[in-house]
C-alpha cells in the first residue's frame, strides 16, 4: 500500500505564521503536524507521496527522501483548482491508497481501523452542524451512498474527516471527472464515482481529531498531547533546587537550571535552556534551542524554536514563532475588562476566538523591545520589531 498526503495549501487563516511554512508544517507538541501523521502510518506503506506546492522546500527539506527507511517522494500540484485537482498528477499501478489531508491529526487507533481493513472506505465524524461539511449518506450497513458538500438541507450526520483507504481507480477517475460549476475539481465527484463502483465503508472515529484552523487552535493542539501525558519524561539535566508538579518532557541536551518551578504538564524541546528561577505553567510548550531566562513566567503558551525570552517578562496563553527575542520586561494582557471574548483579525476579517483569555500572537523572526506591552489577542507579524516601552494597541 502506498499513502498519499496532500500537503500543497497555505493556510492562510493561520497567518503570520504561515508567511514563512505551509499548515501542514505548524508544529504541535514539538513535531509538525505532518510528521504526526507520517509516523503513524509510515509501518504500513512502502511509499510516502507527499502533494506539495505552496513553500515547497520546507517540507522536502524537513523530510527529505525517505522517512524510518521508507521512501518518501513528492509531486508539485499543478495550477489546476479544485480539492481534487492535487492527485490528478499521480501515476501508481495496481496498489491500494492510503491518502489523507496533511493538516489534522488523527489517533493511531482511528488510523489502523482503516489501514487493516481489507476493503475501502473513510474515517468520519458525526457533527451537530453538517451544513458546514462534506456529508456522507450512508445504508444501514456502515456503506456510504453519496457524499455531498455543505448540504443547505438535512441528509446525514457524518462529516467527511479526509483519510480514505482506495485503489489505483481514483486516481483514475479523477483524471476523468469533469469541472464543477464551480470550475474546479471536486473531491465529491471522484468518491461518488467510486462509490458506484465499489462498497465503501465509513468508520467514525473514536479518538481524537486534532484541526488547526486559526493561531490560538495551536494552544488547544497541544492540550490535547500535554493533559494525555501519564509519566515525567527525562532526557537531560536537572539542577538542583529545581520543583516539578505535573508531568514534564525533557528533551536531549535541555536543561531547567537551579530555582525553576513547573506546575502542570510540560514540553521542552532539545537543547533548550529553563532559567535559572523561571515559572513555568501548565499546558506550555518549549521548542527545540530556546532560552528563557531569569524570572520569566509563562503559562498556557506556544514558543517555536530559537526563541528566547529576557529576564522579567510574562507571557501567557500565547503562540510565539521561530528565531523570535522577546526583550526584557515585555507584559501582555490577556483578559479585557470587560471578560468578552477575546477577538483577533484574520485576514481582513475580526474573528470571534470564542476565548476569554488570549495575549499575544508574534511571527517569525520578530524581536520585541524592552518594556513592551500589548493588548489581548494582538498580532505581531513575522519579520517586524517594537520598540521599548512601545504598546501594541
């Protein structure tokens, strides 16, 4: 069986972070979300074809050619639009598919019901609102007879997730659907001609489904890996005088010096540097090569790798790039006064987070100046700076 993985989409929702990688190359609990799936499913392939277009080169960089000894290979999407449009470039012959969405993840067990399974099909979830989803109708037998898009009336519950297990004939048939009205290439026509053709078996999922649609869906990601965690993971160095309440990862060559305190569950990734006297809160994860220095608190926060924060600074519930210095001192307010949601521009448009609490939101290669403060659910882009004492309105 050969996977399939459809990695070619920006996702601009996700800027600024997406400025500078493509979604599928976020990082959560310290691996991008790409190489979650990979790795569940890399035992049971003989090939990893990965659809790439948008920055391109950071996942074949990332990857490269092969993955636990097996190969992996990629092909550019074309110019073509449609969901589809991204596997009509795929020539294979006489093997079974595995081809899923590189942008959400998935539990092994939800994985393997479809991997083991001797015929074909898709991982499903029942929703409470279908319009707002691919729908699968299905027989009293698990087989699905249809699938819409964004039903504007009640047909079914059980919204397409983007893992399916085929045959070699979708690709063929997606070579031979016609455009939509639309004028693009659907995903729906091409399981509906194969659902003729063959029973097509729907498994809900039992697990977990991890999207990561906007900034601050990062925090939930990895909330979701830190409150799963049962025991202390320790790579590296301890010094003494050093307290832990809740479960910690400690990753090769990192290190929490003399006088950090964690309380909850944490991620620090390699050759990162805690303290010394730093206060680390739970639901936080720390990238590879970091330092946060003396007197640093942070809690509930995403900080990327090389990423360092100066001495007396706070940051809370906050996702923060790669290459980012945050400058000494720097506070940011996360709950307005008057409690409402927090809400954060996206692409033009104020998005209601639906949270209360948000602080700041930083790109890449950014460095903040001394005495920084911003207001809730700021965003700073990539590749900018403040200046001391500035304030981020």
């Amino acid at each position: 069986m050969k996977a399939i993985i459809l990695a070619a989409w920006e996702g601009t929702r996700l800027r600024p972070f997406s400025n500078t990688k493509p979604k599928p190359m976020i990082k959560i609990f310290g691996k991008p979300i790409l190489e979650h799936n990979i790795e569940k499913i890399v035992s049971y392939v003989d090939e990893i074809i990965i659809i790439v277009k948008y920055k391109k080169e950071v996942i074949e960089s990332y990857f490269k050619n092969e993955y636990m000894g097996v190969k992996i290979s990629y092909i550019e999407q074309s110019n073509e639009k449609g969901t589809w449009a991204a596997i009509r470039g795929v020539s294979l012959w006489k093997t079974d598919i595995l081809l899923l969405n590189g942008d959400s993840i998935f539990e092994q067990k939800d994985f393997d019901k479809i991997i083991h399974f001797s015929w074909y099909g898709a991982l499903v979830k029942k929703v409470s609102d279908p319009s707002k989803y691919g729908i699968f109708k299905q027989d009293e037998n698990g087989i699905a007879q249809e699938i819409i898009e964004k039903p504007e009336t009640f047909v079914w519950d059980l919204a397409n997730l983007w893992v399916y297990k085929f045959n070699e004939e979708i690709i063929e048939i997606s070579k031979n659907i016609p455009l939509s009205k639309r004028g693009e290439y659907e995903i729906t026509d091409s399981i509906n001609a194969f659902i003729k053709k063959h029973p097509f078996h729907l498994f809900p999922i039992d697990g977990d489904f991890i999207d990561v649609g906007y900034p601050w869906d990062i925090l939930e990601a990895n909330a979701s890996f830190l409150n799963a965690l049962t025991k202390t993971s320790v790579a590296w160095e301890i010094e003494e005088w050093v307290t832990i309440k809740g479960k910690v990862i400690l990753e090769d060559w990192a290190i929490l010096k003399a006088g950090t305190y964690i309380e909850g569950n944490v991620y620090i990734g390699k050759n990162s540097s805690i303290g010394p006297n730093a206060y680390l809160r739970g639901s936080t994860v720390i990238g590879e090569n970091c330092h946060i220095w003396a007197s640093v608190e942070i809690k509930n926060s995403s900080l990327w790798d090389h990423t360092n924060v100066a001495h007396l600074s706070y940051i809370w519930d906050s996702i923060i790039g790669n290459h980012v210095n945050i400058g000494g001192g720097m506070i940011t307010a996360n709950l307005r006064h008057d409690k409402w949601d927090i809400k954060v521009m996206v692409k033009w448009e104020l998005i209601n987070t639906k949270r209360h609490k948000l602080w700041v939101i930083i790109g890449d290669n950014t460095k903040t100046g001394i005495k920084t403060m911003t207001y809730p659910g700021r965003v700073i882009e990539s590749d900018s700076f403040t200046m001391p004492w500035e304030i981020v309105k």
